[in-house]
C-alpha cells in the first residue's frame, strides 16, 4: 500500500495566486470581460492587408 502523500504549499506560491486574480480581477474591470493581450506587435501603416476596414477607405 502506498502511504498518501503529503501536500505541502508555500505561502509564496499563494501569494503569488492572490496577485494574479487580483490583476485579472482589475484587468476584467477596466478593459470589460474576456481575453486581452498584453503585449502586441506595432504594425507599420505600411504592412499589406487585404481587408477592407485597414485600407483607409471605407466603401
């Protein structure tokens, strides 16, 4: 028989946990509920696409 193991957590680990909600938390507050990048790329005006609302014409 296999003893259970005995789980240990370090409060550093919990503090960690609590910040990261906390930011999500703050995060969902001021930007509105769902997913939103933090860091992305700057695209030159420059850079192709093919997309009618990036052409600068609307149609």
């Amino acid at each position: 028989m296999k003893k259970p193991k005995k789980k240990e957590k370090s409060r550093l680990d919990d503090v960690i946990k609590a910040m990261r909600r906390g930011n999500r938390e703050g995060q969902q507050e001021v930007l509105g509920p769902g997913f939103h990048s933090t860091s992305h790329v700057h695209r030159s005006k420059k850079t192709y696409t093919r997309k009618q609302k990036h052409k600068g014409t609307e149609e």
